[in-house]
C-alpha cells in the first residue's frame, strides 16, 4: 500500500508536508540537517506507528542532502528500504541494502531522489537473534530479492492494519503476533546463512532440543507461541532454536512454529461451541492477518476453516442430540 492511501486511525498518526518551511525531522534515528536538492518539488509524508517491540516510520522523502549522527542510546535501528538510492558516506546504497545501526554514527548522504523506507528502532539490541554481530556504528546488509519483497509486503499490511483500526485495544493485541511475523521475515535477512547452519555432529543435541521445545508447546496449552517466550522457557537464544528447528524439520522456528498453531486452530475449531467463530479462533492463536491465515490453512488441510467450523458444529449437534 503506498503511504498516500494510508489515513490516520486511533494508532497510526500520519503527518504530510508540501512546504519545507513547516517540514519537521522525525527523532525515531536521531536528527540532522535535511537540504532540500529540488526545494520547489518538496513534499513528505510518513506514517508513524508505535508498537510494543518498538517504533517503526514509513517515510517518503524528498531530493536532498542529509547531514547527521543517526543511531539509537538503546536498543538497535534499521532503515529497510522500499525504493531506495543515495551515496552515503562515500558508498551507494540502493532498495537491497537494509542500514543496520548500534549507537550512533555520523551520516553525509546525497539522496537524489524521493526515497521511501522504513525507519524502525527496536527497544532490545536483538543480539539473541543474531542480528549484526557488531558493538557499534553504522552498518549494511546486502539481501536477496525474495526475502526482502517478504519484509516489505509485511510492513504493508501492518500498516495497512493499523490504518483501518477503529478500536486501538484490539490492535495492542495484535502487537505480539504482528512482532513475531516481523522478527521472522527479519531473521530471513539479517542472519547471514552461515551462522544458521548447525555445526557438524551438533544433530543429537538439537534433536533433544527440539524434543524440548514439543514438551513447552504442550504446557503453553492454548496460550499463543512466540519465538522469544519459547526460547526463555528452554533457556537458549531464538538463535539457537532457529538453528535446531532448521537442522531437525528443515524448515524455519517461524514455519514450525506457525504449523503448530494452524492445528490448533483446527482442533478449536473441530470441537468448539456454537459461538465460536473463525476469526476468533485465529487471533487467540496469533494469526493476525486473517486472508493470510485462510489460505494457509486451506493449504494445510485442504477446505476453508469455516468448513472445518461447520463440520464440527454438525458433529456436535448431532453428538448432543444422541
């Protein structure tokens, strides 16, 4: 969704500028000197939305030379680009390259064109995710087209979501299952491929891992499964799960993870009563965009979870009726 479509909500607050007089900095990475290149094409616009995992800035800007210490006190920043050019301290950086900052870093940055991105500021430093393994400064990750188009139809729809919001209690619900479908797609392109490989003869001990995680899933009963809740309970880094989910199923915690809670949805929704419904059977499970959970779930079990809800209402009814 371009950011011109997107309106303000209860929990998304948008700002528009046509004239670089009134045009004010936003402070998510720090503040610098913005020059306009073109001062009679200028407009901007943003879209700010703050979420429990931090504050994330969808930004079109405009033509010109920025001149900053951009960066963070706490936590980690990133600026995840849409469409995307500039020379910056001396360096090209095009729509594949996401900025990773720890601290602050001075910026000289020729952009010469309008640019649109995503500027977030993460509260924790995501080391347990293996993001960055740097102390400090400023620092580029070089992605693949495939993951990168993934992180930006997420942040789509997240704001998206947030700009149709009407009740800003529901979306702080969402706040967790939005979290661990962003910190997935994240994980996809900023932990390099070789630090997810299991080292050699480490199999047994990510099978009993694993084997630990299926133990915690179970006592977690209904409660929705997040990545970094699980990683706490077992006392190891969402790293370190990551990997023996991978080198055990071959597929990402954030899959496994998400298979999990597909089934059970599927059981709630096999054995529930008759006010349960399909919606509320997918957010108490974390799914929180729900055109995605159904076509997922037709994948994996081949018809609609409302048929799935049917079937178990006739099966109960006729069970009650005996």
């Amino acid at each position: 969704m371009p950011i011109d479509r997107l309106k303000p909500s209860r929990v998304l607050h948008i700002e528009r500028f046509s004239d670089f007089s009134e045009f004010r900095a936003h402070e998510v990475l720090g503040l610098g000197t913005s020059t306009p290149l073109r001062p009679r094409e200028f407009s901007l616009s943003r879209a700010i939305l703050p979420l429990q995992a931090g504050l994330f800035v969808l930004q079109r800007a405009f033509a010109r030379r920025y001149d900053a210490e951009i960066g963070t006190d706490n936590g980690i920043g990133l600026v995840v680009p849409f469409s995307f050019h500039s020379i910056t301290n001396g360096t090209e950086v095009d729509s594949s390259t996401i900025a990773v900052m720890r601290g602050k870093a001075p910026v000289e940055s020729i952009e010469q064109q309008p640019n649109t991105y995503v500027m977030l500021r993460f509260n924790s430093d995501m080391r347990h995710r293996g993001w960055a393994d740097f102390n400090s400064g400023l620092a580029y990750v070089r992605t693949q087209d495939d993951p990168m188009a993934r992180l930006r139809v997420i942040f789509q729809k997240t704001f998206a979501l947030a700009s149709a919001c009407e009740d800003a209690r529901q979306f702080e619900a969402l706040n967790r299952p939005i979290q661990e479908t962003l910190l997935a797609a994240l994980d996809e392109v900023l932990v390099p491929a070789e630090a997810r490989a299991p080292r050699r003869g480490s199999f047994d001990k990510h099978r009993k891992l694993i084997k630990q995680l299926d133990e915690v899933v179970e006592l977690f009963g209904s409660k929705p499964l997040y990545s970094d809740d699980l990683a706490t309970a077992l006392g190891v880094s969402a790293r370190t799960l990551q990997i023996a989910t991978q080198a055990v199923h071959g597929v990402s915690l954030h899959h496994y993870l998400r298979l999990k809670r597909m089934w059970a949805v599927r059981i709630q929704l096999m054995t529930g009563g008759s006010g349960l419904t399909v919606k509320a059977a997918a957010l108490g499970n974390g799914f929180w965009h729900l055109g995605d959970f159904a076509m997922g779930y037709k994948r994996a079990f081949g018809e609609a979870p409302s048929e799935t809800l049917a079937r178990g209402r006739d099966f109960t009814g006729a069970f009650a009726h005996q």
